[in-house]
C-alpha cells in the first residue's frame, strides 16, 4: 500500500505545480498587459504633445509672417511704390512660403502623433496577447494537472501491494 500511497502523493505534487506554473503564466500575462496599458497611456499623452508642439509651432510661423509682411509693406510704402504689380508678387510669394511652411509644420506633428498612437495600439495588442497566453497556459495547466493524477491513479492501481510481497516473502501467506 505503501508504494501506491507514494505514486498517488508524487502525482498530487506533479499535479500541484502544474497548476501554480499555469497561475504564474496567468500572472504573468496580467502583469505583461498591466505595463501595457500604462504604455499605450503614456504613447498617447506623447502624441498630444506633439500635435500641440506642431500648432504652436505654426502660431510661431505665423507671428513671424506678420512681421516679414508688415517690412515688405513698410519698405514698399518708404519707397514710394503702390501695392502693386512686383510688390504685390512679393508679398504673395511670401504669403504663400509662410503659408507652406504652417502646413508643414502642422503636418510634420500629424505625422508623429499618429505614429505614436499607432505604437501604442500595437503594445496594447502585445499586452492583450500576452494576457491571452497566460489564460491559455493556466487552463492547460488544469489539464495536465488532471492528466497527472489519472497517470498516478492507474500506475498506483498497478503497483504491487507491499504488505502482500512482505507477507508472502515471510511465509504468512
């Protein structure tokens, strides 16, 4: 009875960390999208910084247009020509290098804050999968956990009866 009893308590043990190793996979996953949601927060706050870099950016642009406008006009006007003809040329290339810079400028911070959200998507999936994984390991564990104690049952079924082989070997029976 002895060997049996032994068979069947290695295999609630073998049973047992299986189990905990599937809780640590599932801890592990939780932990692994708790990071990522955190990241993704801290991806989409970056992004929001870099549309609003890009509109001041473009209010700095703008102020400077006022200025370079404002000399054009004030030199047109010293030299005595009207606003028009190659004055007015000028100032509406100005207008619209300003104009193009602006755009850039707005553009360019477009561009970023949306790579940044898109980065943080993709670590909120990697969060999700890891999350997923662990559930999936923790189940598997419950059944190899179960499959282990079957095998320990039905090898404990099968092992010889010690107190029968001692009593045999000893002429009781």
């Amino acid at each position: 009875m002895a060997v049996a009893a032994m068979i069947m308590a290695g295999g609630a043990m073998q049973a047992y960390g299986q189990i905990k190793q599937g809780q640590m996979a599932e801890a592990e996953g939780k932990f692994a999208k708790g990071i990522a949601i955190r990241n993704q927060q801290a991806l989409n706050r970056q992004a929001k910084a870099e549309m609003e870099a890009a509109k001041i950016e473009e209010g700095r642009i703008a102020r400077k247009e006022k200025f370079v406008k404002g000399s054009q006009r004030a030199s047109s006007a010293k030299s005595g020509f009207s606003l028009a003809g190659a004055s007015l040329e000028v100032l509406t290339d100005t207008a619209y290098q300003f104009s193009l810079d602006k755009n850039l400028a707005l553009r360019r911070g477009m561009f970023r804050s949306q790579e940044l959200i898109e980065r943080g998507e993709l670590v909120m999936a990697q969060g999700r999968w890891a999350r997923t994984q662990g559930k999936l390991a923790k189940r598997a564990s419950y059944l190899s956990a179960g499959g282990t104690m079957l095998m320990s049952a039905g090898m404990a079924g099968k092992a010889p009866s010690t107190d029968y082989t001692l009593a045999v070997k000893h002429g009781i029976i």
